[in-house]
C-alpha cells in the first residue's frame, strides 16, 4: 500500500485534491459528514456541476466515508471544510474545530502523522486555535507525536486552466519536519512549484492577503463606477484604456457586487485578526463596505431606468438574469443575486430569476431550463417584464442580443456586469443602464 492519505471535506477543494492525490498514488480515503455528498460519489456522481471531476469520478476509484475510524492509519490528513463568515461579518472556524476534534481522537498512536490545514484562515488559527486543541483531545504533543502544517487552497472553480494540480502552492510549518513532511506530500501530488513560507501564520497570511488584494482592486473600480456614472463617463472603456499600459495596472471590472466563499470573506478574517491584536484595517473594511453597497447601487441604477419609462421598482415585473455568484458555475454563496432579490422585493417589485445553473431559489419564481437555447426558454417571460437586470454573466446569455430583446419587446435593459454591447442596446431602442456606464 502507498503513502496514505485522508482528506476531511469533499467540497469544490477537497474533493479535486483527493482526486488527484489517488491518481498520484496515495491510498486516499474521503471523508465527508455530510452523508448524502459520500453516497453520491461512492456512486461516481460528482456532488456539484463540474465536467471535470465528474469524469474524473468515473475512471478514478475513491474510498469514501463518513466515519474518521481510518484516520488512525494514514500518513497524511488534509483538511479542506469551509471557513465562512456569519451574518455579523465574524470568522467561523466551527467546521475547522469539529474536523480537528474528530482528528484528534485518532491521532498519535500508531504513528506520528501529519496533518494540513487547506481552509482559508487568518493568521494564528493554527497555533492559537487548532494546535491546542489537537494536542489537548489528542493528550499528544505537536512536532513529537504529531505534525502540523498549512498550505491554503487555491482553486477557482469554473476556471478551465488552472486547477489543483498546476496551481502552484505555500506550505508553512509549525516546525521544520512539519514543513519537510509538507512540502513531500505537495511534491509528490502536485505538478506546480511549491514555495516554503518562513512559518504558520506566514503560510496564513498569504491567502488572506491574495485575496483582500482582489477585493480592494474591485473596490476601486466599482468606486470609479458610482464616481463616472455622475461625471457621465464610460468606465469601462476608461479602464479598458488604463489597460494598454504594459505594467503596473492589472485591470479589475465594476459590477452588481462580490460574492463566492472567498473574495467577500477573506478580508473579514485578517480585519477580525489585526482588530484582535490592536490594529483597524480601515483601507480592507471601507473596501467591503463599497463591494457590498454595489447590489443597493444597481438597483438604483434599475429605478432610474424605470422611472425614465414612466415606471417604478413597485409593481414593476423584472427578470433578474443569473443568480450564482459569478460565471458558468452554479454557485449562490454570498451572491449578490441574493441581496439585489431581497432589496426587490422589499420595493415591491415583481421578480422572476432564471439561471442556467440554479433551477429554484426559495421565495421567489424561477424559470427551470429545459433542453433549448435560452431565448426560446425565455420567450414567454420577455414579453412581459417591464425590465431585464443582468447579475451573472453566464456565457449562455451571449445569444440574448439586443436585437433580439427589442423584438421581444423589452424595452429597458440593467446590466450589472457591463455583459451586454451598449451601444446596441441604445441602437435598439433600449434603455440601458451599466455600471460605470
Ligand atoms: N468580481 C468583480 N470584478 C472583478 C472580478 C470579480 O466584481 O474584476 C466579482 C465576481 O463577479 C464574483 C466575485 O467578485 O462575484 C469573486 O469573483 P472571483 O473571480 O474572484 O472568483 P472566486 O470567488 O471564485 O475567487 C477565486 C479565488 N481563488 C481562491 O481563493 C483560491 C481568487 O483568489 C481568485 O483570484 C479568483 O478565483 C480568480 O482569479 O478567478
């Protein structure tokens, strides 16, 4: 039998790695709690839309299982469950904790095992919170009778380039052997260099940092938006230009608002940290507040867009286009579809969501898509909305062409991911509010 590995949390991280660590040799066992997840992929079923490991599923075998029992007998547990924020913006590390509990009580036996944190955490999660408490329901010692590490997850999901297996890595380690053990599991897994960070919590910081990055640059743009839509310039087209310098701009891009399990939740874990230790992250927390005022902002946008028609938010039919949190996946986490419905329905208005990836959204009428084009699923429901607004930028939407919308008789158009060809739109007759633009 090769080096064995488990992995806790078969979700769009653990379950690619578990994978891909069985393809490479590692006698990998997959544990899930929730039990319908481990039934679907004992069936070979991918348990969320993903081409990839859904044919993966079929031709690589994978032990999976709900019970740590075989915990005691592997060299190697990777740990990959959620680290997401409650409804206060606080970190929650209940699934880290309750995983590391049941760890624990199979550790520091039979073997001095390794074990990897992948969750995105802030600084000082793992000495300050999952060291003592493996070692406290373990009654074992950290760098004697077991190890510890981390190296934080990297996948996107829906990006057809990079994924776990040429994303390269940072490993920390809570001593020198934890980092030597670490930086072997990932080289033996992984086809992408691995880079070895001077300690835990700088491990830690480099995720948390990476993607408060990505948060702040879009709060940027999205600020610009608000600031052009009154200096009545075309954002895009200005960041578009911005871009033809070859170095030091990377182009972001303003819209309806951030969502998915990272770049709206990363940032709170450093803040929340920093806050802890005596120092306010003004620039990452006034960059959250911008991103999460955008859905507010666009509905805005809608209601000026109404009330050049004549119309109003209250009343008004709208079909909002998208529901995930970002492209081609189907994924509602922290979505700003959410909170655009929300503000919605609380003004009164009329909505309907279609979404190719999502067929039901408690609360409120969607339209499921049958086998066909999305403007034959949509026909219906077009000729009768008093405005369309885009959320997701779904590649599925590009047929819907203003042309198209004008004929169905759509006439005012809200983009909340500048998606559409604006001046067709206008061309057509449409009103049409971007953002930015
Ligand atoms: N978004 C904008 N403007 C942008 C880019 C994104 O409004 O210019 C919005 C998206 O619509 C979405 C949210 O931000 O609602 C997050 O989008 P994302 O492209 O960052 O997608 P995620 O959340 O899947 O982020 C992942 C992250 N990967 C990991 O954390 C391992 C992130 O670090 C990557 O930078 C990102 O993918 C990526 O580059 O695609």
């Amino acid at each position: 039998m090769g080096a064995s590995t488990a992995v806790v949390g078969l979700g769009y991280v653990g379950l690619p790695l578990a994978l891909l660590a069985q393809q490479k040799g590692q006698e990998v066992i997959g544990i899930d709690y929730n039990k319908t997840k481990v039934k679907m992929i004992q069936e070979r079923k991918s348990p969320f839309i993903d081409e990839e490991i859904s044919n993966l599923l079929k031709r690589v075998p994978l032990q999976v299982t709900s019970s740590y029992d075989q915990i005691a007998d592997v060299n190697t547990i990777v740990v990959c469950v959620p680290t997401p924020i409650d409804e206060y913006c606080m970190p929650d590390l209940t699934h880290v904790t309750s995983a590391c509990t049941e760890i624990a009580k199979h550790i520091g036996r039979n073997k001095k095992q390794l074990i990897i944190i992948e969750s995105t955490i802030n600084p000082g999660v793992c000495e300050e919170a999952v060291l003592p408490l493996l070692e406290k329901e373990s009654h074992s010692t950290c760098g004697k009778d077991f190890y510890l590490a981390h190296c934080p997850e990297r996948i996107n999901p829906g990006d057809t380039k990079w994924n776990v297996s040429n994303i390269p890595r940072v490993v920390g380690g809570y001593d020198d052997t934890s980092l030597r053990l670490a930086m072997e599991f990932y080289e033996t897994v992984i086809d992408a260099p691995v880079k070895p960070m001077q300690s835990l919590k700088e491990a830690e910081a480099v995720k948390v940092v990476e993607n408060s990055f990505r948060d702040v640059n879009i709060a940027f743009v999205n600020e610009l938006a608000m600031s052009f839509t009154r200096l009545n310039i075309d954002v895009l087209n200005v960041i578009d230009g911005a871009s033809t310098k070859p170095f030091s701009f990377m182009p972001h891009f303003p819209g309806v608002g951030v969502g998915g399990h990272c770049i709206p939740v990363d940032p709170y874990y450093l803040i929340e940290y920093a806050r802890k230790n005596g120092f306010t992250h003004n620039f990452l927390s006034t960059a959250r507040t911008i991103n999460s005022n955008m859905p507010q902002f666009t509905v805005g946008r809608l209601e000026d867009a109404l009330t050049s028609v004549g119309k109003q938010l209250q009343k008004a039919k709208v079909l909002v286009l998208g529901l995930s949190y970002k492209p081609d996946v189907g994924d509602l986490r922290e979505s700003p579809a959410l909170k655009v419905i929300d503000i919605l329905k609380a003004a009164g208005t009329e909505v309907t969501a279609f979404d190719p990836y999502i067929d039901h959204l408690d609360g409120i009428q969607t339209i499921t898509r049958k086998a066909g084009r999305v403007e034959m699923v949509l026909t219906q429901v077009l000729s009768e909305i008093d405005a369309l607004l885009l959320v997701t930028a779904h590649h599925a939407f590009r047929t819907l062409k203003p042309k198209l919308l004008a004929k169905r008789g759509v006439n005012v158009v809200v983009d909340g991911r500048n998606f559409f060809d604006k001046d067709e739109m206008i061309a057509q007759g449409i009103v049409y509010r971007g953002i930015g633009r």
